[in-house]
C-alpha cells in the first residue's frame, strides 16, 4: 500500500469510526501483526459490553497477498498491508494512530502479535530450525518505538518460553534454552511496561477446539494486565464462585451425514501408519464403547509406539495447517447367530465377539504364564516369553473343573465336555483370586496366606477372575452373571476423528477438537464413523456370504499385518466396512470459531493453511472483552 492510497484508506475508516462512536463505546484500537485471514481480528470486533461493540482493529499486516485479501473481504475498512513486517514503513499507521487521538482522548493503543510458531513448535520434531524466523519478535521494538501500544498482546506456541541458541546444524541447545527469551521480555519491559503470561486452553472458553497456546502481556503502567475468566472445564463443575460448564463437543459443528469412502477403495492405497491409526481408534472407541471419535495422522506416541485416538465426545485438538483432522465411521453388520467357523474362532489376542443371553455365552477368563524359576512374576500370555530353559519352567494357567471324585479324573479342561453330572454335583469351576499389593515393589500374593499390615491408606484389592457376560453395545464395561443380562441390540455406531499430530490416534466428537494447525493440505483431519448397513452392494470384496446367510471376512496372504488386525477385528465386532473423509472447510471454520458467512479467498489447502495458523476467534474476544470490564471499573472508581 502506497501513501496516498494509504490516506485515502485512513479517510474511510476515520469516518467509520466517528459512525461507530456514535452508538458504541468504541475506545480499543488494535494493530493486528501476522494477522493472517482474521482470527484475532475476529474475535477482537466481536466482542462486547452489553450490546455494545468496544473494540476495533485498525490495521494488520501480512505477508501472503490470499491472507490480505480474506482478512479485508471481511474487515474492509481496517488499513491493510501486504508486506514483510520486518521492512513495512509504519509512517501510514503512525500518522492514523494520531488522528485518533485527536478525535478520541480515551483511545487505548493495542499491538497484537502473533509470531510465526513454526519454528519455535514441537510439531517440528527432530528438523532443523530457521533461525531467521526465531527472531521475528526482535523486529517488534520499531513498532513499540514508532507507535508506543498501550498494550502489547503476543501469542504464540508453548515452546516460545523456550527460545533459545541453536547450535551449528539448527537444531535448539538444550543448556541455552529460554535464554533469548528472557533476554526477550526484559529487553521490552525497560520500555516500561509490567509483563504477565499465561498459557490458555481455547476449549476453557466456550471454543470447539482445545488449542493450548501462550499468552503474553505487556502494559503501561496505567494499563492493566487482566485475564479471562473460565466459562468451562472438561467435565464441568460447581465452584464457589458459579458454574464452569462441560467442554463444548466438536460433533456439534461437524456434518456426520456426510460419511465419506471406505479405507480399503482408495485409488491410492492408504499407508500403514494410517491403518495402524484408525486401528488405534477402532480398539479405544468401538472395543472401549466409545460412540464417535476423532483420528489423528502422526499421532504415534514416540516412546510407546501406541496411539490415542480423542473421541468426537472432546473438543478438538489443535488445528493445525496441514489437514490432519478426519472422521472415520465404520458399517457393520449385527449377527444374531452364526454357525461359521470364522466367526467361532476368536484369536485370544483381540476383543471377544458380542455376548448374548442365549447359550451361545462364552468364559471369558484370565490366561497366563507361571514362570516357577527362581523369584520370577507371572507372564501375561499376549507378552512375549520368558527366556526358555534346557529345564522346562513354565507353565500354562487357566480356569479349570475341580472334580470330586473318589476314583481318579480329578481335573476337566473347561474346553472339553463336563463329565458325566451326578445327583449331588461333584463338579467346581475354579478361578484366579489374588491379592494386589500396592506397596512400592510389592508382588501379589496368594489369598490363603496371611495378609500384610493394614496402613491407614488402604493398600490391597482383591483380584478375581470369574465369568462376566461381555457388552459391546456403547460402555462395553460387561456384567456379571448374578445380574440380568443387559438389552441386546441389532445395531451400534461411532464416530471420531483423526487427527494427524503428535501422541494422540484420535479424538472422541463429544469432547473439543484438538489443535488444528497449518498444514491440512498435506496432513488433513479426518471424520472416521460406523453406522449399520442393511446390505453388502457396496461393502468391500473380502466381505463374503455363505449359502446359510453367514457374514464372513477373507484375510489372504498377501495382506500386510496391520491389515490382518483391522479385518480381525471388523469380523468380531460385525463390522463389514469403514467409512472416512477429511474435514472440511465449513467444519474447520466452525471448530476455530469462524462465523458461517466468514469468507476466506485462495485454494482450498491455502484456506485450510489460514485456518490453521489462526487464533481462536473466541479466545481473542475474551481477552478483549476481560481487557475493557477492567478499564470500565477502572474509570467509574475514578469517576
């Protein structure tokens, strides 16, 4: 922007501010740098006192031109600069600033900030970092030199506390860490201002999204530093000072009608690491009973090798730039009865079928190894081996029928038929009961011995392994035998979504998205779902019927082990499809708090990248809003 384009831009908004004095209490004037498509300043105009507006932004600067031109599609009078913040001449917002305060003696100068992250972010993970792009936030003394803000606000990641030295091959030096930062703030602070920070989950305000970020303040002495309020938690609470209500869900904004393709009809095949997420998934919400959830791409935890998929119940993580969001849903048929030998056959290393009332209910009991070689625990039969010794050490223990026969045939494998049942029953099913220790490195003992001493902070449980009828309909927490079988039903469903980052395989569309970030065109969320199906048209080929009307699935040879697990598990849980899309734009908006009508100009991966780094809309206007009550109170104790 050119000087006198510059003037005449300064003209209009002059005289859209003198129109909004009119009838709002307009005394907040925001500089919004990085500002990208609008978040901040979204949230900034939105909020208010009563029914009156209290802030507006009156400039911003970017650097990408599509980001501009989104940001003044929707804020058209603020002075818009396409230009590296490094170099802009801020003589044209200098000159505005001082008019305004010609016009409004009250007005409050407000910089806003928020630096690129990427590089400070430990979405990077192991690469090397820009060191250009680290100092970003030294480049900010003209602005406070040539504007003097009453306030400056910074956002950005955690990891910005962190800044500090790299070393030779841009990789961060652990010693050195925080160091620049600190040096940071109290290089602004000798301007003079007083300097407070917090870090603010997004989801505690009311937002779709649990995007954690850094906050940052520093104000005049005659400004106040103030906080927001929580207006939620994540399960709700009473507290003595009012309510917090529960996190928003993040299946409110999404569209679950919308049910995507499956993952096994892909023109290009899906990778591993994707089927060992929406596996993740398939184990946490529809074994755990979870309705719906969410998948996330490189959410590998790197020290257990597992993921976590959040359920659509949570709010969304972070939503990040790349497209790591998806929803995945699963189609399945419910089985009433079935005579085939797949169906009959489950691998003790995966969930068992669903359990019904009829005589078709199986034991479900503890199997393990007992080690008798020297001091050694018991193994856990899905672990592997202990070392094998030239003298047999190990031994296979399961629930078994006691007999009480005078003559011999003492003990029955509970797989073989019971014997002969006589008029006074001799027959005992015998079970694993032990008790826990909870004492440091204390082992579980035997319940025929006496107990150890009781401590004021109770210390044992006792461990039984009986019978239970297991329900995979939603909770699947089961019930025991000596309670009514719990209602069997045809059908299940769930939803969640995949999210692409860190240590998370998804999360539940009953809690918050998580962090959406930047790159969603190259690592989109996704909406992974089950629902029931009434045919097999449009199921995948290796879902097969029998003559008898049996549902069974085909594993070959050729398929890759994750794939084997995933079809082992849709053949015990009736499953004979799973449904998955990415997220998108409208739902990505309505997560980072984007009004519907929000319009955002470039291809679809730039406007998921815009959305992406953007500030949540209504954590920028609760600041503001906390920022104006104190100045208020401040002015009527005054008065």
């Amino acid at each position: 922007m050119n000087h006198t384009e510059a003037l005449f831009k300064t003209i209009i908004l002059l005289h859209h501010l003198a129109e909004l004095h009119k009838k709002d209490n307009v005394n907040l004037y925001y500089i919004d740098l990085f500002c990208g498509a609008g978040g901040t300043s979204t949230g900034v105009e939105q909020a208010n006192i009563g029914s009156s507006s209290i802030a507006k932004v009156i400039a911003c600067v970017n650097h990408d031109k599509n980001a501009i031109a989104s940001h003044m599609a929707n804020h058209p009078y603020a002075l818009h600069f396409t230009e590296d913040m490094r170099t802009l001449d801020l003589a044209p917002i200098v000159n505005l600033i001082k008019k305004i305060k010609l016009r409004n003696p009250n007005a409050r100068f407000v910089l806003w900030a928020s630096l690129e992250c990427t590089n400070f972010s430990k979405a990077k993970g192991g690469q090397a970092r820009d060191p250009d792009s680290r100092t970003l936030a030294d480049h900010l003394f003209r602005y406070i030199d040539d504007i003097n803000p009453d306030l400056i606000q910074i956002e950005n990641v955690e990891e910005f506390m962190c800044w500090g030295d790299l070393d030779q091959n841009g990789k961060p030096v652990s010693k050195d860490k925080g160091r620049l930062y600190l040096r940071w703030v109290n290089k602004v602070k000798k301007y003079g201002y007083k300097f407070d920070h917090r870090i603010l989950n997004a989801a505690d305000f009311g937002a779709y999204t649990s995007r954690r970020r850094f906050f940052g303040q520093f104000a005049k002495k005659d400004m106040p530093i103030v906080w927001p309020e929580p207006t939620h938690c994540k399960e709700g609470s009473q507290t003595l000072f009012g309510e917090l209500k529960k996190w928003k869900p993040v299946k409110d904004v999404l569209n679950l009608e919308d049910e995507g393709t499956s993952i096994f009809k892909r023109k290009k095949p899906l990778s591993p690491k994707t089927f060992e997420r929406i596996y993740a998934g398939l184990i946490r919400h529809v074994a755990g009973g979870k309705d719906k959830w969410l998948l996330k791409y490189n959410s590998v935890n790197g020290q257990t090798g597992k993921h976590v998929p959040p359920s659509i119940e949570e709010p969304c993580p972070t939503i990040s730039c790349q497209g790591r969001l998806g929803i995945v849903r699963t189609h399945f048929l419910s089985k009433y009865f079935s005579g085939h030998p797949e169906s009959k056959n489950i691998p003790i290393t995966g969930p068992a079928h669903t359990i019904k009332c009829k005589d078709n209910h199986s034991l479900v009991s503890t199997r393990f190894l007992c080690s008798y070689n020297f001091k050694d625990t018991a193994k856990d039969i899905q672990a592997p081996c202990p070392t094998l010794l030239t003298k047999d050490r190990l031994s296979l223990v399961t629930p078994f029928i006691m007999n009480y026969y005078s003559g011999g045939g003492q003990h029955s494998d509970i797989n073989h038929p019971a014997p002969a049942i006589l008029a006074n029953p001799k027959q005992r099913l015998v079970s694993c009961q032990f008790m826990d220790q909870q004492f440091g490195q204390s082992k579980p003992t035997e319940t025929d011995r006496p107990l150890g001493a009781i401590t004021a902070n109770p210390k044992y449980n006792l461990v039984s392994c009986r019978p239970w009828v297991m329900n995979t309909n939603f909770n699947n927490v089961g019930s025991g035998l000596n309670e009514p079988a719990p209602v069997i039903t045809a059908n299940r469903k769930w939803h969640y979504l995949m999210n692409p980052q860190f240590a998370s395989s998804g999360s539940s569309i009953d809690n918050p998205c998580f962090t959406l970030i930047a790159r969603m065109d190259k690592r989109p969320p996704h909406l992974v779902s089950p629902k029931t199906v009434s045919n097999l048209d449009a199921v995948p080929d290796f879902v097969k019927m029998d003559d008898a009307g049996n549902i069974y699935i085909e594993i070959y040879e050729t398929d890759i082990p994750i794939i084997v697990k995933i079809k082992e598990f849709m053949a015990m849980y009736q499953i004979v499809d799973i449904m998955m899309r990415m997220l998108k734009i409208p739902e990505l908006k309505r997560i980072m708090g984007f009004p519907e009508n929000y319009k955002l100009i470039g291809t679809q991966a730039e406007q998921k990248k815009y959305i992406g780094n953007a500030v949540e809309v209504g954590m920028a206007k609760a600041l503001c809003e906390a920022l104006a009550r104190k100045l208020i109170e401040l002015k009527s104790i005054a008065a």
